[in-house]
C-alpha cells in the first residue's frame, strides 16, 4: 500500500517536471508532444525522458548556429562579468550607506540641514545608480534573447550564472568599515539581495521581453537608448571607480567600460532600425 | 544519402499515408526494430528532413485521446520518395552476396 502511494506520489512529480520542462519547447511543439505522451500512455517517469531528452537535443542544436556563441563572445562573459564585479562594489557602497542610517538611525539626520540633504543625495545616488544597473542587465538580456533565441534556457542560465558568481578579481567588502562587514547581513545576504532584485531578476524579464519579441518598434528602442546614455552618462564615475578594483586606474581599457554597458542598448537600436528599414523594403 | 534513422522514419510515414503523424510513426519505427525510438529523436530528425524538403508536416486535428492536443502530420514528398528509393537500392546493392542475405534474412 506504501509502495503503491508512494509510485503514485512519484509520477505525480514526474508529471510536475515534464509540465516544467515542457515550456522550454515552442508552444507548438509542445502542445504536440504533451498530446503524443498522453496517447502513448506514457507514465511520468517515461514522459520525463522523452521530455528531457528532446529539450537537450533542441538545446544542443541550438547551438550549432554562430548566434550563440557571437553571444557568449559580446554578452555573457565580458559584459556579465563588468556587470557581476560592478553590482558587487555598488552593493558593498549600498550596505555601507544602509548600515549608518539604519543602524545607527538617529534624528539629527533630518534636524540638522546638512545632514539631510547627505541623506537625500545618498539617496538619491543609490537610487540611480541601482536603476541604472537594473536597466543595464534588462538590456543585456534583452539583446541575448534577440540573439539566441532558440538557445535561451542554457545561454539564459549561463548569463545568469556569470552574473551571480565569484571570480577571482571580485571585489571583496572595503577594509576600512570593519564594523559594517562584521555583520554577516550586511557582508552576505544585503548584497545578494540587491544583486538578484537588480541585476538579476531584470536581465530575466529581458530575456521574457526578448524572446516574445526580437526587436523593439523603433519608439520604444529610441526612448530606451536614450534614457540608458541618460543614466549612464549620471552614474559614469561610479561605474569607472568600482572597475579600478579589476583594471589599474590608469588602464586605457577603464574608459570602455561605460561603452560596453551600453553596447546592448546599441544592439537593440541597431535592431529596430534594420526592422524599420525592412518594413519600407518590403512595402515598396 | 539518406540515414538510417531518416530511412526510417520516411519508409514508416511513407506506410502510414495520411495517418502518418509522431506517435504513429515512433510506434511503426519500435515495432519494426524492436528498439525504442525516442521523441526527441524523432522530432528534431523530422525538422532536419523537412529542411531538407524530404516531408512535409502540418498540424493536424486535436483528439480526445490526446487531450485534446494536435497532431503533427506528416507526408512524404517527391524528393524524399526518391532519397528513400535511393537509399534502398544502394543497401540492396551493397548487401549482395552477404552471408545474412544468402541465408534468407536476419531472425
């Protein structure tokens, strides 16, 4: 009786995963496979195999195009990395500013003038700044989709991992403030926490945003590269300071960081305008 | 030149006319070879052999044994009947004089 329940219990899950892992097919093609499983008969652990089997083939396939690869050359290592070492130092800057006016909250803060305004610019900056990033990553994984549509799920989770690992130049918490790292909230969970809501949930939402559409009408990409150069061009220095952790001060290269933020936004313009371009073609 | 898997699979769907669709023919393929055919086998072979302009498929009615969900119908074209002919003739010609074949077929 405990084996019978429990072989239901199991099929069950298999079901569950096959329901999951379905949706990394074309909708099409998943509707006919779900249909061709149900006619077979097939139990969960069987319909799982079948599942897993053909998504890895779709997903090996996917990458027998230059596409890809292009992506993993342009988006997933360089940019994922100035990303990941970028969000790490702004996240380390945020506990620092978080511990002083959470933790050691007093009301002068908003008495005394001075103080309130470093309140509301410190604010105001981190404000920016984690916007700015979040825009960055929703870019970058707006332009992966684009790229590698097909091949979404393992360059999607490639990107993903980049962005939430650890290399060996990242950034460690600053020496000097001791007394906010001590804390093991403000040393591990606060900058994971800002890293996944800003960097890497949007990146996700842009590759959902990619996948449903390659390109963004040409309006949409306008006010999108804009705002970006906007914001970019607000949180420069921020972005040069925290690579000099990686790159010497003086490096040639520090000055093609901002560029390379930016070259997503690039790509998805560039995008619009060869889709506007072939609407006119084709219209003619 | 045909594969053996893409022989297969168009000989199977070529016997099944017009009821020649994924499970169909993933049955026809296991009961001939008495292998197992997997589904991911046979769909991304099939995207491959309608590339190559061998089959045709379109989406089919959607049954109540299938959960309400379509089929993936399948027809063979011109150009595959002939890759297949093909195919045919050259294992013919080549397993001429073989030991199996002088003995009647394989058991």
């Amino acid at each position: 009786m405990g084996r019978a329940r429990w072989g239901r219990m199991m099929n069950r899950a298999c079901w569950l995963l096959v329901d999951l892992m379905s949706h990394m097919l074309d909708p099409r093609e998943r509707s006919v496979v779900r249909g061709d499983l149900e006619e077979m008969r097939a139990t969960g652990a069987s319909a799982l195999r079948e599942i897993v089997g053909l998504v890895g083939r779709r997903q090996i396939l996917a990458w027998t195009d230059w596409r890809p690869w292009l992506a993993v050359g342009t988006l997933i290592v360089p940019l994922g990395a100035i990303l990941n070492l970028v969000s790490r130092s702004w996240a380390y800057t945020a506990a620092i500013y978080s511990w002083l006016y959470v933790n050691n909250w007093t009301r002068a803060y908003l008495e005394s003038p001075g103080s309130r305004i470093e309140l509301m610019r410190r604010g105001a900056e981190c404000a920016v700044a984690f916007t700015t990033l979040a825009s960055w990553s929703w870019t970058t994984g707006f332009a992966l989709a684009s790229l590698s549509r097909r091949a979404i799920w393992t360059a999607g989770g490639a990107l993903s991992l980049v962005l939430l690992g650890t290399f060996v130049a990242a950034p460690e918490p600053p020496d000097e403030h001791t007394a906010v790292f001590a804390l093991t909230f403000y040393r591990v969970a606060f900058p994971v926490v800002l890293r996944v809501a800003f960097l890497v949930i949007p990146s996700l939402w842009g590759m959902r945003a990619g996948v449903r559409q390659a390109t963004l009408p040409m309006g949409r990409a306008l006010v999108c590269a804009s705002v970006l150069v906007v914001a970019t061009a607000s949180t420069v220095r921020g972005l040069e300071m925290s690579a000099v952790s990686w790159l010497h001060l003086r490096s040639a290269w520090l000055h093609l960081v901002p560029a390379a933020v930016m070259w997503p936004a690039c790509y998805i313009l560039f995008g619009s305008i060869w889709r506007l371009r072939e609407n006119r073609t084709a219209a003619l | 030149m045909l594969g053996e898997f893409e022989y297969l699979l168009i000989t199977a769907a070529a016997s099944l006319g017009d009821e020649a669709y994924g499970a169909a023919i993933r049955e026809a393929i296991e009961t001939a070879t008495r292998r197992r055919c997997s589904t991911g086998a046979l769909y991304t072979t099939l995207d491959r052999l309608e590339q190559k302009g061998l089959v045709k498929t379109w989406m089919g009615e959607a049954t109540p044994e299938r959960g309400g969900r379509p089929k993936r119908m399948i027809r063979v074209t011109a150009k595959g009947s002939r890759a297949a002919a093909d195919f045919y003739a050259a294992v013919t010609r080549v397993s001429r004089g073989a030991a199996w074949v002088a003995r009647g077929g394989a058991a």
